[in-house]
C-alpha cells in the first residue's frame, strides 16, 4: 500500500515538473509591479502567470481600504486581467494603493497602484 501511495505521489509530481530531470522553482509571476491610472484611464492590465504546468488559481485583493478597486479571481494564466477603477468613488486628488495577488501555493507578489484625479 505504501508503495502504491508513493507511485503516486511521484506521478503527480512529474506531471507538475517543466522538465522532471531537473529541479524547477514552482513561482507566481505578476507584471507590472505597479500601475498607473492618468485622468482617463479606467482600466489597465496585469498579467499572472506561474512557471510550471500544474493546476493554477489567482486572487487580487485590495490591500488599502477603498471602494475605487475591487478585488478579483481567476484560474490559469492570464496576461490580460482587468484592473478596472471606480472614479466616481476617488475623493482625493491622488490615491496610493496596493494590490496582492495570491495563488494557490505558488507565492504571493504585490501591486502598487497610483490614481490621479
């Protein structure tokens, strides 16, 4: 039975290995570390990514509190995830804000995020 569980346990893996002869970092890959919205922008776009093959899952969550961000989730890479911004909700002239992004085990990263009225 334990060499059945370990069977396993290899297979799975090797099938979440870039290259099973070598050993591969298994990271969260977000770019561009920071985002700036001009007086007209509404959106801009991130993109998160992972460097190997195995399932893959994301969350954006607004660090500052503020109603002009809002969070987000996905699954899989993407290079194209909407940050959209609410600018009937920004009060100040200029907001400084963060985004993390998390993923299910493969790091988190931070996003600093500048709005200007």
């Amino acid at each position: 039975m334990k060499y059945l569980f370990l069977f396993g346990f290899l297979v799975t893996m090797i099938g979440c290995s870039n290259n099973p002869t070598t050993y591969t970092t298994h990271e969260l890959v977000v770019n561009p570390k920071a985002l700036t919205f001009s007086h007209a922008d509404t959106a801009k776009i991130l993109s998160i990514t992972h460097t190997c093959t195995c399932p893959f899952s994301w969350n954006v969550n607004v660090l500052t509190a503020t109603s002009v961000l809002q969070n987000t989730s996905g699954s899989g890479d993407n290079t194209q995830v909407s940050i959209k911004i609410d600018r009937a909700k920004l009060t100040i002239d200029t907001l400084n804000a963060a985004l993390q992004i998390t993923s299910n085990g493969y790091g988190t990263d931070t996003v600093q995020v500048t709005i200007i009225r």
